[in-house]
C-alpha cells in the first residue's frame, strides 16, 4: 500500500502543483481584491461540487472494493469486470442527474449568491467545477482498481486542457468574466478527455444506466455521508464565505492566499484514504489482522505527515507566502500559520471519518457534525467581528478540534475505539 499511496500522492502533488501554479499565476495578476473575488465564487462552486456528487464516489470505491479485494473477484475476471461495468454506469447516470439539478440552482440563484456585478462568473466557475468533479471520479475508477498510470494520464491530460483555456483567456482579456471562462472551457475539454481515457482503460461505456431504483438504495446509504461533507466543506470554507459581508476585497485577498495553501494540504488524507478505503472495506469483514495492519500503517503515514506539514507551516510560513505570492501578501503569513493546525486536526478527522463509515456508524457522525456546523457558524461570526480574517481562521481551528474529540468520544462510547486496533487473532464484532 504505501507504494500505491506514494504513487497517488505524487499524483495529486502534480496536479495540484499545476493547480497551485495557477492560483499563484491569478493572485499576481488580478490583485488581492480580484483574487478575493474569484475565491469567493471557487468556494460557492466547491460547495456545490458536493451537491453533485453526494457521496456517490465513495458509495462506488466502497463497491468495486468489494468486489475486487472482499468478495473473492478479481479484478481481471469477466464477473468482476461486468459487474464493475454496471456500477460505473449506473454510478455515472446519478452523477449527470445530480450535476443537472445543482447547474438549475445554481441558474436560478446565481444573482443572490454574487455579491457583485456579473453574477455570469459564477455560474462559468460552477461549469470549471463540474468539469473537475467528473475528472476526480475518473480517478477514482483508477483508484478502484489500481491504474495509477491511467490516473496520470487523466491528471496531465486535464491540466493542459485547463492551462490552454486559461491562456486563451487571457490573451483576449484580463477580465475576471474571462478568466473564469478559460477556466471553464478547459475543465470541461479535460472532463472529455478523462471520461475517453477512462473508456478506453477499463472499458467502461460512457453511456449512463437509469437505474431510479438503484439510485435512491445508494442515496439513501450515502445520505450521512454526503451531508457530512456538505456541512464539513461549508464550515472550512465559512470564512471566506462571510468575510465579504464584513471587510474590505483586499483583506479577503489575503485570507484567501492562504487558505488556498490550507486546501492544498488536503491532498494528503484525500490521496492516502482513496487508496485505503477499498482495502479497509474489504478486509473490515473478512480479515481482522488485515484491517488493523492497515490501520497502523495509515495511523503512521498521518503522525510523520502531521510532524511535516506543522513544522514546515509554521517555521517557513513567511518564506512560503513571499516565495510563491510575493511580498504584497505577507499579510497572509498569520492567516497561513494558523490553517497549518487545521491542516494537521483534519488529517486525523479524515481517517475517523471513513471509519465512521466502515462501522456503519455515519449517522451518528452526522449528529457531532451537524452540532460542529452550528458552532462553527457562531464562532465565525463572532471572531470575524473581532479580528477579522484571523479571528475567521482560529474558529476553524476550533471547529476542527471540537469534531475531533467529539468523534474520539463517540467511537470509545460505542466501543468501536478498539476496532482501530484490533488484537491479534480476533474477529470484528
């Protein structure tokens, strides 16, 4: 595993290396105040990527996983390889119904939601969105079965397609109308490319199945799921969300610099956890030492990875933003150096999140979740009021703490604590 998890990463380092060179490439050119902007509608739009998948990539990880790692399939044979055939297209139909129905809201509410002119902008950043919605469950096929290279391939393919747009953009003008629609047109040209790549790997059609009956069984399973990603992402997101009702563009520049480094670092439980999560489901039910195996390796990669990242953030911080922002964003350094703990809480709270989700216990993870969104609603509020961008970044940190130990609390209460650490030689209850 920890070759797979090495070859995702570098993966998702790629990717989003290309992705962080264009937020770099937007924060030079279009200033603190521009750049606020387009993080304020990237942040409406990645709210509503959930809306569009709605927990359904996990809902299909959790399914190929059994089939080719619990279920005595192997991924080569025609049984496994029909069968994975019918989830992904009954997978794909739900997605393309999904993204339909949120692209209508999104249409209808778009002048609501944008505090400014042009409320077009959001709704090309939302089909920038989709495009990457429909890449990343692409790369979950391939996580599904182990095709790292046919992940890059979709990854390289994806980010040129989204470099042209972006160029073409703004060649005919440095709008943020135009950026937003280089942006969009080279996702959505990625989302065709990955989808082809993707047929031709694994030869999974791109006609979609309309299974309704299919799809409210997995709703209905995923339903915990989704609403506690929808109210996770809406919470971490919170302050930039809040902050134009209550300072200037500029500041919101600043907050936005560094919490886009903030959302980088989630590459790292996203990667690590798309490669355990089949094994972990797989095994959870058949294999007690092999659950806790990998659970002490994913356990092991978190601390080194949390050491890392606290020490770099917070000894570097200021390096770090001058060196890929420039000197005009140094206000971002506390903003920065604060997420950085966030960034650590959140590893940990990731992993306990799938094995809230192995052990059937989501719904009552939605409960410590839903209360966490409530008090981060509060929180935010109140520190922005007082300290604005930084009082919006310490209520984060205390958002995720709180959920952090709600969930320890909650997992030794019900005595699934222990299944983390399963004893030699004994069998899941």
């Amino acid at each position: 595993m920890k070759k797979l998890f090495a070859s995702r990463l570098s993966i998702d380092i790629a990717g989003r290396t290309v992705a962080l060179a264009i937020i770099i490439f937007l924060t030079r050119h279009l200033g603190a105040a521009g750049f606020g902007k387009l993080a304020f509608g990237l942040s409406i739009v990645n709210i509503a990527y959930l809306f569009c998948e709605f927990g359904i990539p996990q809902i299909f990880l959790k399914e190929i996983g059994e089939i080719n790692f619990g279920g005595g399939l192997s991924p080569g044979t025609a049984e496994g390889l029909d069968r994975g055939k019918i989830i992904w297209k009954e997978t794909l139909g739900l997605k393309f119904s999904l993204a339909a129905l949120t692209f209508l809201f999104i249409l209808a509410f778009s002048r609501i939601l944008w505090p400014w002119a042009e409320p077009s902008i959001l709704i090309l950043l939302f089909g920038f969105m989709i495009g990457n919605n429909f890449v990343d469950f692409c790369h979950q096929a391939c996580n599904a079965s182990n095709k790292i290279g046919v992940s890059a391939a979709i990854m390289i393919s994806h980010r040129v397609f989204l470099l042209l747009g972006l160029i073409a953009a703004i060649l005919l003008s440095d709008r943020l109308f135009s950026i937003a629609a280089g942006l969009c047109l080279g996702s959505l040209l990625g989302c065709a490319t990955a989808l082809l790549i993707v047929r031709g790997a694994f030869g999974y059609p791109l006609r979609p199945r309309w299974n309704p009956g299919v799809w409210v069984r997995w709703l209905k399973i995923s339903f915990p799921l989704s609403s506690i990603g929808i109210i996770i992402n809406t919470y971490i997101r919170l302050g930039l969300l809040l902050l134009p009702w209550f300072v200037a563009d500029r500041e919101l520049g600043y907050f936005a610099a560094g919490h886009k480094l903030f959302e980088t670092g989630y590459m790292v439980p996203s990667a690590l956890m798309a490669i355990a999560l089949p094994r972990l489901a797989g095994s959870f039910k058949n294999s007690p030492e092999g659950f806790g195996h990998i659970i002490r390796k994913v356990i092991l990669l978190i601390l080194l990875l949390s050491a890392a990242w606290l020490a770099g953030g917070l000894l570097f911080g200021r390096l770090i933003i001058k060196t890929i922002y420039g000197p005009a964003y140094l206000p971002s350094v506390p903003i920065f150096q604060i997420l950085v703990l966030v960034n650590v809480l959140s590893l940990f709270n990731v992993l306990l999140y799938y094995a809230m989700f192995i052990f059937d216990l989501l719904y009552r993870q939605l409960l410590n979740v839903a209360m966490v969104g409530l008090l981060s609603g509060v929180l935010t509020v109140t520190l922005i009021n007082r300290a604005g961008a930084i009082g919006a970044s310490w209520a984060l940190v205390i958002t995720e703490g709180v959920l952090l130990t709600l969930t320890v609390i909650t997992m030794i209460r019900l005595g699934k604590w222990r299944l983390l650490f399963p004893a030699r030689g004994t069998a899941n209850p």
